[in-house]
C-alpha cells in the first residue's frame, strides 16, 4: 500500500494505526511482517468481498460481539472492508425486501461470497422451528452454501449445535458441517465468539483468496497463538 489509502483515510484512520492493526491480525496468525503489508494491500483493496450472513437457532450473541470489535470497528468492518450483502439484524431492509435482496447477491456473486451461518440449525419435523420466508432455514443455508467461496460457522451453536442441542434437543438441532456434508466449514466456536477470531479468519480469505486451514471441529490454528 503506498501513500494514505483513500478508502481507509476517509474515515478517520491513518496509515500508521492501520498498518499497526494489519500486523497485529498477522501477529495473531503467525505471519510475517510482509504477510502484514500483504495483508494491508488486500484489505484495502476497493473491491470489497460479499458476505452474506443467515441466522438460524441464535441469540444474537454472535453479532453482538461483532457490534464490540474496535479494530477495526463494526462500521469500518462494513462499510470499508466487506460488502455486507444480508444480514437480518443489521439490514436496513426487512420482510419480502431483504430476501429479495439476498436472491440477488447470491446470484450476482455467485463463487465469489463468503457464507457466515449463526446458530444452529434445527432438523426435526423437517426443520419447521426456525422459518424464514416460509421456509426452513436449513433450505436457506444449504442453497446459499452452493454458491460459496468459503463457509464460516460462527458461535458455539454453529459449530457444534450450543445449547439447542444439549439435553433432549427437542428441535433436532445440529451444526453446521451437519447439514452441509462434504463442504469445507470453518469453524470459529465461543459462545460468545472472539470477534476478532472471526477479523482475522476473514483477513486471511482476503490476503490468501482462499480459506485457512481447517481441523476438525476445531477453529483455525492461528487465534490459538
């Protein structure tokens, strides 16, 4: 990145703090200081990624911990970093709009967005406890999956199924790689989950332009240090 970005310096932030920021996400995936400008460059590259993010069985915990991140904040996140597509809780639009709006960022960016899922998804009498636009939600998801560059299962409830699952789990709840067997989901547990495992997991699908490595059941290798 050479010179102020004009994308970053519009709001506010100059180029030392952010290159300061670009190093400690690196830090925190245990890159190199090339991998930091490498990193900066892509980040603040006008062509934002599309994310598009559905919630199934959630509290909204997920988002909430999003709304707290400060570096960078939620604002810079998503007016400057991705392109926010859908997102029931923080779209401007709702009802028939928003879905419409979501069809068509599936559409539009098909192969190129990256899926975040909160929440897990329930099974049971064919998935009729979590509805959205008279559908199941495991319709939604499983279709929005088709299209992804990569999948990203946010919170406990995601990853795993969360407190929807425990005891007699009367929805039939399960995760996310349940009901997407054979893709690729990375999974960013915590309940809440860490906001910035989920900064640095989607820095890392910028710089790299493909998604980190993944273990089973298990979060990325970088946020455990």
């Amino acid at each position: 990145m050479t010179g102020d970005n004009t994308l970053i310096t519009s709001h506010g932030i100059n180029r030392r703090d952010f290159m300061k920021l670009c190093a400690a996400l690196a830090a925190t995936m245990g890159l190199s200081s090339k991998a930091a400008a490498e990193m900066a460059e892509s980040v603040s590259n006008p062509q934002r990624p599309p994310v598009i993010w559905i919630g199934a069985q959630e509290c909204t915990g997920c988002t909430e911990s999003l709304l707290r991140a400060t570096h960078p904040t939620v604002e810079n996140l998503v007016l400057e970093t991705i392109s926010l597509e859908y997102h029931e809780v923080l779209s401007a639009a709702f009802g028939h709009q928003v879905e419409e709006n979501k069809h068509n960022a599936l559409e539009k960016y098909k192969g190129q967005y990256v899926l975040v899922v909160d929440g897990s998804i329930p099974l049971k009498d064919n998935g009729i406890y979590c509805m959205v636009a008279g559908e199941p939600i495991v319709d939604h998801i499983r279709k929005a999956a088709d299209g992804a560059a990569a999948i990203i299962a946010i919170g406990s409830c995601s990853a795993w199924g969360g407190v929807a699952a425990a005891g007699v789990n009367p929805t039939g709840a399960v995760s996310l790689q349940e009901v997407l067997p054979g893709k690729t989901v990375i999974n960013i547990p915590g309940c809440p989950p860490n906001q910035h495992n989920f900064l640095a997991t989607h820095a890392h699908i910028i710089t790299n332009f493909t998604p980190p490595t993944v273990r089973a059941n298990k979060p990325p290798p970088f946020p455990d240090g």
